[in-house]
C-alpha cells in the first residue's frame, strides 16, 4: 500500500445545489422542486438556507484550497439560471457561478459541473416534468447556456445526478414523477426522455467546447446474491441490470438492455420512442463514467407471489415483482442512519464498471452520514469517517494500481455539511462541519472536522500516506 496516487489524480469533494446553496429566491432566481418540496419528513430542514453558500461562496473556496483539493464537484442551479426553466436567463445567475468558477481556478481547482442535481424548475414540472419531451428540449437550451457561458473554463461536465435513483425512489429525494395511470411506464417515459437530453447536451457539449468531456453520474452499485441458490443468482442479476446496467448501457452503447425492454413489454408498460430519438442517443459518446458509490446491494428472489404482497412498503419500494427484492445484507456493518458500508463492494463495483465499459472512471460521491458534534473546543471528532475514507481509498487504491483501473478523480460526499435528501442537516457528511441545526440557523460558521486533517494530509502525500 505504500504507493501513490497516479500523477494528476484529481483529488476532489463534493456538494450539490439546493442541498448547499440556500438562497432559494435570491436575485431573480426561480423556484425548483426542491424548493417547493412538500414531502419533507417531519422533523427535517427545508432548502431555503441550506448551507448559506450562496452568500458564503468566497470563504468556502479559501476552505477548500486550504483542505488542498484539486477538484470540485458542484451543481449549477438550473432555476438560477433560467428562473422558470425556458425563456428569459437571470443574469445574476450567472454572474454568482462565473465568480465561484473563477474564485476556483484562482486556487488551482479544477471545477466539475453537475449540470442537473435533482433541482428541475418548478416551472417546468407543471408543464408535465420530464414527461412532456419540451422539457428535452428546455434542457437542451439550459445546455447550450452552460457550455457558452463557463464551456471556457469548465472543462468537465456531469449530465444528471442519478437519473437510476430518481426512476427507482425518485420520491425519497423529492422528485414526484408524472403519472400517465400507467406508473411503470411513465418512469421509463421519463427516463427515455432523461436519455435523449443526456444525448444532446453531451453532443452540445462536444459541439461548443472542443476540449470539454462530459458523462453521466448514475449510483452504481455492485449486487450480491443472498445465498448461492441458483434463483437468488437470477434475482441479483435482475438488480444489477435493473439498477445499474440499463443505464449506463443506453449512455455508452447508445441501445437499451434487453432484459429491461423485454420486462416493460411483458408488462405493457413499454414507452413510446421514435427513430430519432435512438439516433440521437447513439451518437452520443460519452467521454468518462462517473458515478456514485454508497455500498453494494443484495437481492433475493422472494420464493411467491404471497412473499412479495406481504412485503413491508419500504422493502417493496426497493423490490420489483418477479425480478428481484432487495434485502439487508448481515455481512456488513452500517452506519449510525443504517446504511450498509462495503469498501470492498467499492472495489467490486469499479471492476465491473471497467470490465463492461472500459472508459475513464470518476468517483462523485462516496462517504458517510453522521450525528457529528460540535466541541466545546470547536473540534469535531469524526473518527468514524476517516475509517470509512480509509477503507474506500484503499480498495480505490488496490483498484487503480492492482487491476490497472483507470480512474482519474475521487470526489467524495460531502465538502460541507449540507442537507440532506431526507433526513435533515443532522445527517452530517462534510469534512466541514456548518455550525447549525435543524431549525435553528446559528450562525452558519465553518468549522474544520478532524477527518479535515486527515484527508488534506492524502491528498498531499498523493494517497501514500493512506
Ligand atoms: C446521493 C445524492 C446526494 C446526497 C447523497 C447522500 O443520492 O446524489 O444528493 O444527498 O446521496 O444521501 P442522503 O442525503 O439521502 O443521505
């Protein structure tokens, strides 16, 4: 293990838009779903302040320069540019991310722009959201607005944040999918629509920044079997295509899976596209995997129909009759909100990803959720995260140096705390801590946690120190 890093490796961190910037109205912007979200859980914190790095924007940089990143993973505001989705452009939009692009550079950051983080206009999803195909074609303007205006100095681009998660649980992150009577179809609809702007902004992007590359940024996740039977076997090879391969596969080979397409028919849920649109989506080449890693998945195949009807909700959330059912997997610790930690499934989940597409990997969140507390020596003793940053980077290590993995940025979640999907700001994932709570806002200062330390110590001993 005493090695590092590949020359360059982009060391980075993580944020997301509404989940950082507050400022929900500020300067003409316009309201996202985000912002109109009603499905909070009790308990929890809006988006309105968030972080407050909207008017923080500055100190945070200087933040990051100092924790040494060479990287920076933020989404842009797709209502802060374009307040009701299409039409008019909010100047001061663009003005705030053309200061914290430049702020960025300043420091030797490298900037990497989600261009679409969860946060669709509410405008727009009045309209009918990503069921009507004029929201293609809003974002294949809202594109063309991004690469004309940063395209000079944004060299990397991230398409959608986890389109895979928003059509399996989009209504966990607060993104309610239209509903044609047909549900399933109407996800798939979404997601051929999702497809299709993907396409076209990554051949915009090509087209107007001749040295930007672009991909997506799905949640990938390898999946295990519960047990060795020959059925369990066949359900985590539903999941894996289900959750991960569709698509990625639609992205990089420019066709659907069959096993997804054959499902849909067998269900009558097929969605409607047309040659074009295929066109399209083969023609875009993307230049880069990135992807987001948690921990891996186990399915099983529930053993009848009576097994599956008499799931609780929340497992039959995450299960699809007849394919898979996702279960809890004993082999591995959780974290304090209970989710599963597999570095090794880390490693697992970058040979796969290289083994069926072989393009360059980019990691754009990795990381774990906590109750961090704030000192009485305003220090925050996050031990528990540098053992998870420590396992990960080892087996990314191993990934890259062992098995010839080309994977050139590691980003992890989060840079800040920030607020969480839905769980709330107690649910802590920063290495720097924001001092406020729930509801009392505080005052907002910054505090470095000691996984600060630790982290800004890799990255300038270019992982050797791991
Ligand atoms: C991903 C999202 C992020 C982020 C993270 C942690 O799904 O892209 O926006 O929030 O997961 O999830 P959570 O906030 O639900 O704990």
């Amino acid at each position: 293990m005493k090695k590092k890093f590949p020359d360059n490796f982009l060391w980075g961190a993580s944020t997301s838009a509404y989940q950082f910037e507050g400022g929900y109205n500020a300067d003409g912007k316009g309201m996202s779903i985000q912002d109109v979200r009603t499905n909070i859980p009790e308990g929890t914190s809006d988006f309105k302040v968030a972080s407050d790095h909207y008017n923080k924007w500055k100190e945070d940089v200087k933040l990051l320069a100092e924790l040494g990143l060479k990287s920076y993973r933020f989404s842009i505001s797709w209502s802060r540019i374009i307040p009701d989705g299409v039409g008019k452009i909010n100047e001061a939009g663009i003005n705030f991310y053309n200061d914290l692009i430049n702020e960025l550079i300043s420091f030797n950051i490298t900037p990497i722009v989600t261009m679409y983080h969860f946060d669709l206009p509410h405008k727009l999803n009045i309209n009918g959201g990503w069921l009507n195909y004029d929201t293609v074609n809003a974002f294949e303007c809202y594109s063309k607005i991004l690469f004309e205006n940063f395209g000079d100095r944004v060299k990397y681009w991230l398409t959608i944040n986890e389109q895979n998660i928003m059509i399996l649980f989009g209504e966990i992150v607060g993104v309610n999918l239209p509903d044609n009577g047909n549900k399933v179809k109407s996800l798939y609809q979404v997601n051929h629509h999702m497809m299709v702007a993907q396409a076209k902004a990554i051949n915009m992007c090509h087209k107007i920044i001749p040295d930007g590359k672009i991909g997506p940024a799905p949640n990938i996740s390898s999946v295990y079997a519960e047990t060795s039977s020959p059925i369990d076997n066949f359900a985590s090879f539903n999941m894996r295509v289900m959750r991960n391969w569709f698509y990625l596969d639609t992205c990089v080979f420019g066709k659907y899976n069959s096993l997804v397409i054959n499902y849909l028919k067998n269900k009558n849920s097929m969605f409607e596209y047309n040659d074009e649109d295929m066109n399209i989506i083969k023609n875009a080449k993307p230049d880069f995997i990135a992807f987001n890693y948690y921990a891996s998945a186990t399915a099983k195949m529930p053993r009848s129909d009576k097994d599956f009807d008499e799931l609780p909700d929340q497992q039959k959330l995450k299960s699809v009759r007849n394919m898979y059912q996702q279960i809890k997997n004993d082999n591995l610790q959780k974290t304090e909100f209970g989710w599963e930690i597999d570095p090794l499934g880390f490693r697992n989940t970058l040979r796969e990803l290289w083994d069926r597409y072989n393009l360059p990997l980019m990691i754009t969140e990795n990381g774990i959720g906590g109750y961090d507390k704030l000192n009485d020596d305003f220090k925050i003793n996050d031990e528990y995260r540098i053992d998870y940053y420590k396992k990960h980077l080892e087996q990314l290590k191993l990934a890259i140096l062992e098995d010839n993995i080309n994977v050139f940025s590691y980003n992890p979640w989060s840079a800040f705390d920030l607020v969480s999907t839905h769980e709330g700001v107690k649910k802590r994932y920063g290495f720097i801590y924001v001092n406020r709570d729930e509801f009392d806002l505080k005052d907002l200062k910054r505090y470095k946690k000691d996984s600060f330390y630790w982290y800004k110590k890799i990255i300038e001993t270019n992982g050797f120190e791991l």
